[in-house]
C-alpha cells in the first residue's frame, strides 16, 4: 500500500440466507481528505430527493473514522426504507469500519486523513417484509462492506486476475443470453 491513498475503489457481494431481501453489494470509494474523494465526500454534504446521504455513525455520538459518507444507489421512496438504512445497514457498515481499522485493513495512522463514500443498495422488498431477518440484513451489509474496502485497499481484482478470468466468469444477467 502507498503512503498515501488517494483515490482507491472496491466492492463486493455478499448474499442473503434462504427467503430474504438482504443481499449487500456495496461500493466504496476511499482517499485523502485533500484529494478527489475528498472533494466529492464535501460536495455530497447537501440532500438529493430520493437519496439520502448521511455520515455513517455507529450510535449517538460515535461518527466513525475515517469520516464515512453513505447514500442509497436506488430512489427510496418510503420511510420503512429510511429507517433500515440509517438503522441496521448503517449499523452493520460502522462496526465494519471500525473493525477494518481495528484489524489493520484500514492504516490506522491514516483514519483522520482519509474520508470514504459508500453507494449501498438495499433491496426495496425489505422495507415491506413482514418476515425480514434484520440479523441477516446485518450480517449481509457487515461481510460486504469490510471486503469491499479490503478490496479497495488491496488494489483487487488486480487487472491480472480480470485478465485471467475473463472467459470463465460472466455476468450473472447473462446467464443463457450467448449460447456455445
């Protein structure tokens, strides 16, 4: 890892159990304070319609380091989607912060120079389900988060990895699209 983390992006996907809505596919951006991610965590200050965006926080008073800034990647439209953002999810991505932090992912000495943005999805049918498992919606959000910044910060896939599968890994939409 460079002395400096200017601009670093990753994501992953973690899977929901048998019959939820919990699958976690965040995206992360992580850099310096004084460097393009910086300058797009300050422009996201303000509120879109649709999108809320807000500090990541793990309780009253407990604003995570590095400073974290989370927004939804689709238009929510009810406030039983607001409160599973800014409650469990933001929960789960928090403690995953701090633990990246706590376990070396994220440069501990770096925590106050660097900021990070991350794009949540969250799939609209939690917000109705009478049966969501909210611990799954945790742990879905938690797994994802702390490997999508390992990836950023790891520099992963590396292109050579891309390369070397790229004729065995597809896209799941196109799953029976191209025939052999």
């Amino acid at each position: 890892m460079s002395e400096h983390i200017w601009l670093a992006t990753g994501e992953a996907t973690v899977l929901a159990a048998d019959g939820q809505y919990t699958d976690a596919m965040p995206e992360v951006m992580i850099g310096n304070v004084k460097g393009p991610v910086g300058h797009a965590f300050a422009s996201m200050t303000g509120q879109v319609a649709g999108h809320p965006r807000m500090f990541v926080i793990r309780d009253l008073n407990q604003q995570v380091r590095p400073a974290t800034m989370m927004t939804t990647k689709m238009t929510v439209k009810s406030e039983a989607y607001v409160e599973l953002l800014g409650g469990v999810v933001q929960a789960a991505t928090a403690d995953a912060i701090v633990d990246c932090v706590a376990e070396g992912i994220i440069p501990k000495a770096q925590a106050n120079e660097l900021c990070m943005i991350i794009m949540i999805w969250l799939d609209p049918r939690c917000a109705t389900d009478e049966n969501l498992d909210r611990k799954d919606l945790y742990r879905t959000n938690y797994e994802a988060t702390k490997l999508a910044i390992s990836r950023a910060l790891k520099g992963e896939p590396t292109v050579d990895q891309l390369i070397a599968n790229r004729k065995t890994i597809s896209h799941y939409a196109l799953e029976g699209v191209f025939e052999d």
